[in-house]
C-alpha cells in the first residue's frame, strides 16, 4: 500500500460515524449489512449513512452490493489488511528486545474467528 492510500484510509476511518460503520462490517464479516440495518444499528439517519459509507467505499475499505431492493455494505478485508500490513511493517525492528509482547502483537494471527450474526428480537 502507498503512503498517500494509507493516509486516505486512515482520514476516512478518523470520524466517529465511519469508524463505528468500519467496525460493524468488520465484525459482521463477508456477508455484510443491508443500508437500513446499519442505519438502524448505529442510530444514523439514511442521508447520514450513505454519506459516511461513499466516503469509506471511497477509499476502497467497504464495498456495495446490489440484492433486490437493497445495498449490502460489507468490509473490503484486502484493503483493511494492506493497511494493517503497512502499518505494522517492520514492528519493533530497532529494538525488539525492548518491545517485548509487542512483537507478538505485530505477527499475523493464524486463529481467524467466524464472526456470529447478532439475533434480532
């Protein structure tokens, strides 16, 4: 990832509304989330969301699907995990006896969980 994509990324995650739409579809997975049920979920007005989810499509960190009636907004994981790589890229290779667990922190994780759909009542 170039610096200037980093830094677009970055900018686009750094409101409040766009992060917590971030995270929602990070936690949701491939499948994604209807507009209205993000919308619903965070407490957001429509013209609101759809601002916020250009923005972050935008900078290529969600991406949109047309099923029906309805757009499906899913987390693009490729461009999240470049921008982890490019963040975290030579972790602690100065002083790596001084980082300690934090050079654990910087390897990529093997354990990838399946994340569970919240039950609606």
């Amino acid at each position: 990832m170039k610096t200037t994509d980093a830094v677009r990324a970055l900018a686009a995650l750094s409101q409040d509304t766009r992060l917590d739409v971030f995270r929602l579809l990070v936690q949701q997975g491939a499948s994604g989330l209807a507009a209205g049920e993000i919308a619903e979920e965070l407490g957001v007005s429509p013209a609101t969301l759809s601002f916020h989810l250009k923005e972050l499509a935008h900078v290529k960190l969600v991406t949109a699907r047309q099923d029906g009636r309805f757009v499906f907004y899913a987390a693009n994981f490729p461009t999240m995990n470049r921008l982890l790589e490019f963040l975290t890229a030579n972790c602690c290779a100065v002083d790596s006896a001084a980082c300690g667990a934090a050079v654990m922190a910087c390897a990529p994780s093997s354990n990838a969980r399946k994340p569970t759909r919240k039950a609606r009542a």
